[in-house]
C-alpha cells in the first residue's frame, strides 16, 4: 500500500490535534532538563503552525507538496528544543518525498531515518532517553522493515516508538526518580499514533482547543536554549535566506559553537535558522551573510531582559486602577479553598489570590492584588514555596512598600496573621512574623499522582502520602490514619504542644474529619483539638501543631 497526499495530509493534521489535544498530559510529564512544563504546549504549536496550510490543501494534493509546506511551517514556528527536534523529524518527510505525488514505505523509513539523522546534528549534546531516542530505535525498525506496506511498516514504527517511550527511565536516571517517561518521547508517541489511526481508514483527530495563533515570521520565540547555563551576553538570532551554491551549514554551526553557546542551526531548501548566545554578536552576523542574506535579525542582551521585563510589567499593572489608600497595613494573602479564604478574611486579609500547589499564580496576579489592596503598605503571605520567588518579583515591580513574609504553608500564613500588630513599624512586623512561622510545625496528607521512586521509597498512583513539614514522612493506604499517625507524630517533636489546627479538604467529609479529631482528643486530653473546613484542593488535611 501507497500513500496519497489526501492520506498524507489528513494524517499530519489528526496529529497536529491530537497532540493539541493531550498537550496537558505531555506538560505534567516535563522534568528534563528542567521541570517547566512546556514540551508538550511547544510541540503542540510547532506543528500546529502547519494546520492552517494543511486545512486549505485541496484533495489532489501530492505528498512532496504536503511534506514540503508542512515541513516550512513547522520549521519557522518551532518552539522550543522539543519543537525543533520535531520539525527536524517531519523535514526529513520533505527531503524523502521530492517529486512524487504518492510515498510508499521505502520513502517512509527514508524519511524517518532523514529526520532523526539531522535531529541528531541540530543538537550539540544529544542526551539519550529523550524525544531523540524514541525517533531514533522506532526509525530503525522502519529501516529494517521487509514490508513495503506503509500502514503495515508504520504500526510497527508506533510499537517500537512505544516500547522505547517506555524505557527512557531506565535511560535517564532524572526520570525515573520521578516515576515518569520522557515528556517529549510521550508527545513523539501521540503523534505517531495519531498518524496511525489515518492510515488504518479512520478519519482525522478533531481539534478542541485550538493553540494560540502563532505569527511564523516571529523567531523571538523559534528556538529552545539546549544549553541550562547561560555564559554569554547576547541572544543573537536570525533567518537566513539560502543563496545559490549555499555553504554546508554544518560550517556555520561549528564556527558559531567557537564564539558562543545555546547554538542552533537548522534549514531547509530555502532558508538557515540561527539562534546563539555569543558576546560578539556582529562577528556571528557577518559569518552568517556568507551563507546568504540576512532577515528578521534579533539581538537581545540577556543582561537587561530582565529588568525590561520588570518595566513591561510595570507599566501593565499601571493599567489597573489602584485602591483608594484607606489604611496603613494590608495583606494579600494567597491561598485555595472557599474555607481557607473565609479564615484569612475573618483574620484581616484584604485581597485573596486563588493559588497554591499545582496552581502557582504569576508575578501578574499577586502584583494586581497589591495595586488593589487599599494600604500604603503590603504583606503578601504566599504560602507556598513556590510562590515565594513571583511573589518577590512582584514586590520589586510594585510603587508601594511591600513585604513578602516567606510562608510556605496554610498554616504558617495563619500563624503570621496573628503575630502581626498595628501599632509597630513594617520592618519590626516583618521581623515578627518571620521568627513567628519558623515555629510552625505544618503536616500534609495528600494521594500519589503517580508511581514514583521517592526519596528512597517505592510509591504507587494513589498512595497516601504523608508529609511532614514537606518531606515524605511515611505511605499509608488509609487516610484518617495517615492523619492520625501524622499528628501524633508532629505532636511528639513538638516542644509542649497545646494547640492543633486539623484543615480537612474539599475530598473529606466533616464526619470523617470529626472522627479522626475525636480519636486525637481521646488520646491527648490536654491539647485542643480545633478542626476547620477549608474545602482545599489536592490536600486532604493540613495540620499545623503550635
């Protein structure tokens, strides 16, 4: 069996939906080489740069002609290293399919073997178990194929790709602590199998939630860093219009690789994308123009990006009309939960921010919060840890006085709200509540998300999670006795504990919180036991000893 460009092309647009569509799940998976969550959004918009291309092509289209515009489109918008490494992939669809109107499976497995070829070369140091792995091993198979059937040669391409995915923890040690498989393998696998279900007859993956439209003539945001450190002063980037008898850009890579870091170069019949950090930026340039004419050249100095983007944001919330000062002190407390908030609002917060675990709000959000608090000066309590870091950013872009208290639970946000007093100066209450949360003793009873090696301790989905002041304290597969052995445990390390707050979540019924209450209160008669419907998300308890 051959393929026409109609198969071809509803094939590539089921999977620029499919993976628009399971763009989430690959984002969770993200933990290589940094946890940020975006592989499967960058995926998602590198080949979704093609779906309005490929929406317009008429039945009769042949495949060189599909895989060449695709290929172009998915070229200028890649985002991100996942993102590049995937147009990379569909290029090599291009380069196998020139002049012919149908593709058989020769051409497949000469396309798959292209893509992973120049994938391989776009990046100065490939790291196995990654996207790169699963192309490679499901490209090979494709290679050694005896079939020349493409649907046939392709289910065993989606097997393979699949059977690798599923390895890539054993190849990078970072994923398998966590539990999960590659993120940009996973999205690789989607793809594929989106293809698949085309080829077997079915028809194309219908979009959801279309991506955000993407200008492809925008390289600001076309390329990924492959490098974490950056040693350089200037992002330099550019598009270069090929010339006749064009240079190998092999050359072009390696002299850039001596002059700066963060190097890509990636092209197809017409043009050369650069991205590197450099400190000599025109050097980079002039190199460059012997490779062709030079478009839409970019140099940023990564130096003051920073601070440009403090003014940016600050003329943003400029926009936002500013609360009548009313008063001296105001907090903003954020937090999540319909009882969380109506108890920092009966303790004096004057401006709540929905957020928390799994929910981080942006420097954007907490900034609004404080324009709108109506206070000369501002605590904001963030609550958690990783909050703390947008919270601060905020406080630096804000014109009023702000201070972040480095609250990193519920509980120590409570605590601090009550140490505070009206009649002392901001430095000195700051200081209070400082000193005051380090003496707060936070317990979390939460379930596993997935199965993960954690700390030494084999978990499973669904476990119940014990934490003690953010560690893992022990599993459980009950969760009153996991809050139960819990406290006890806080109260034991706590110095004369007499007091205990018990916040049970929105998955927890009062009579099974009153239950493990009255259990504690039985055992430590002298401790009162003070239990609060905070209907939070994720948490099932948090339990604060004081």
């Amino acid at each position: 069996m051959t393929i026409t460009g109609k198969i071809l092309r509803d094939a590539f647009l089921s999977a620029a939906n499919a993976i628009s569509n399971k763009k989430k799940e690959v984002d969770d998976l993200n933990v290589f080489p940094v946890p940020d969550g975006d592989t499967g959004t960058n995926m998602s918009l590198t080949i979704g740069n093609a779906r309005e291309i490929l929406e317009k092509m008429d039945d009769d289209v042949p495949v060189y002609e599909v895989a060449d515009q695709t290929a172009s489109a998915m070229l200028r918008g890649a985002r991100g290293n996942s993102g590049v490494i995937l147009s990379l992939i569909f290029r090599g669809f291009s380069n196998a399919f020139k002049n012919k109107k149908e593709a058989d499976g020769k051409n497949i497995a000469d396309a798959l073997s292209n893509g992973v070829d120049n994938a391989y070369k776009s990046v100065m140091n490939p790291t196995e178990g990654t996207i790169l792995t699963v192309a490679r091993v499901s490209s090979e198979v494709a290679s050694r194929c005896e079939t020349n059937d493409v649907t046939k040669m392709w289910e065993q391409v989606c097997y393979t790709a699949q059977n690798t995915l599923n390895e890539t923890p054993e190849l990078l040690p970072t994923l398998k602590k966590a539990g999960v498989v590659d993120a940009g393998g996973k999205g690789l696998v989607i793809i594929y199998d989106a293809i698949l279900d085309v080829l077997n007859g079915g028809t194309p993956v219908t979009l959801e939630d279309k991506d955000e439209s993407v200008n492809i003539d925008n390289f600001s945001d076309a390329v990924g860093q492959f490098d974490a450190e950056i040693r350089f002063t200037y992002c330099t980037e550019m598009i270069i219009d090929k010339k006749k008898n064009c240079p190998d850009s092999n050359i072009l890579r390696k002299y850039l690789e001596k002059i700066g870091d963060c190097v890509v170069v990636v092209e197809d019949e017409n043009i050369i994308k650069v991205h590197v950090h450099t400190d000599n930026p025109g050097v980079a340039i002039e190199k460059a123009l012997e490779f062709g004419s030079i478009n839409l050249p970019k140099i940023e100095n990564m130096k003051y990006q920073h601070e440009k983007r403090k003014i940016e944001q600050k003329a943003k919330m400029n926009a936002i009309e500013p609360a009548e000062i009313t008063k001296k002190y105001g907090f903003v407390v954020v937090c999540a939960g319909s009882g969380i908030e109506n108890l920092f609002n009966d303790l004096g917060a004057d401006i709540i921010v929905k957020g928390g675990q799994t929910m981080n709000p942006s420097t954007e959000n907490i900034l609004s919060a404080i324009i709108r608090c109506p206070s000369e000066i501002v605590y904001v309590l963030p609550n958690n840890k990783n909050i703390i870091m947008a919270a601060k950013q905020a406080a630096d872009i804000s014109n009023k006085q702000v201070y972040v208290v480095g609250t990193r639970t519920i509980p120590q946000g409570m605590t601090a709200m009550l140490y505070f007093a009206e009649d002392i100066e901001p430095q000195e209450n700051f200081d209070m509540m400082s000193d005051a949360i380090k003496n707060v003793s936070t317990g979390q009873i939460t379930l596993a998300a997935r199965n993960a090696d954690f700390e030494g301790k084999k978990i499973k989905k669904d476990d119940v999670l014990a934490l003690d002041n953010g560690k893992l304290a022990f599993i459980e597969n009950d969760i009153s006795k996991a809050a139960y052995k819990l406290t006890k445990n806080l109260i034991k390390k706590s110095e004369n504990s007499s007091y205990v707050n018990i916040i049970y979540g929105s998955d927890t019924t009062a009579q099974q919180a009153k239950a493990v209450q009255e259990k504690l209160a039985g055992k430590y008669p002298n401790i009162d036991f003070n239990l609060i419907a905070g209907n939070q998300p994720i948490y099932n308890y948090i339990i604060s000893v004081e």
